[in-house]
C-alpha cells in the first residue's frame, strides 16, 4: 500500500500564502488576506517569514517593476 505524504492544512495555507505573496503587490496581498479573513496568528511572526531577506531598496524595487509591468500591460 501506497502511503501519501499530505501537508497539515496549516503547512498548506503557509505555502498558498507565501506563493501569492510573491505574485502580488505587498498592498493587493494584505487585500487578500484581510479579504479571506486568514487574520488569525501571528502576523508578525508571518510578516518576518514573507519579508526576512527583503530591504526597503529591494521592496522599493519590486513595487516599481510591478507598477511598469502594470502600465505597460494596460492597452
């Protein structure tokens, strides 16, 4: 018999979380979770894990390639 490995629901919302963080903009992600109301934990703890190898230059960065790919995307 064949034994699948699942991840705890909790392991699974960490990686959701973490995939979208990285394909939305910081204000759309927080939108989301508010949205799905996924507001119970530890926020600063998650917030350290999301953002631990971030700086402002690098976020400052990602906001901006992210509002070019946006107005470049608009017709």
């Amino acid at each position: 018999m064949m034994k699948i490995n699942r991840p705890s629901d909790k392991q699974l919302l960490h990686q959701a979380l973490e995939i979208l963080s990285t394909h939305l903009d910081p204000s759309s992600f927080a939108r989301f979770v508010a949205l799905c109301q996924l507001g119970e934990g530890n926020y600063l703890k998650t917030k350290e894990q999301l953002f631990k190898r971030e700086t402002v230059n690098s976020l400052y960065k990602k906001i901006q390639a992210f509002e070019t790919a946006k107005h470049e995307s608009k017709p």
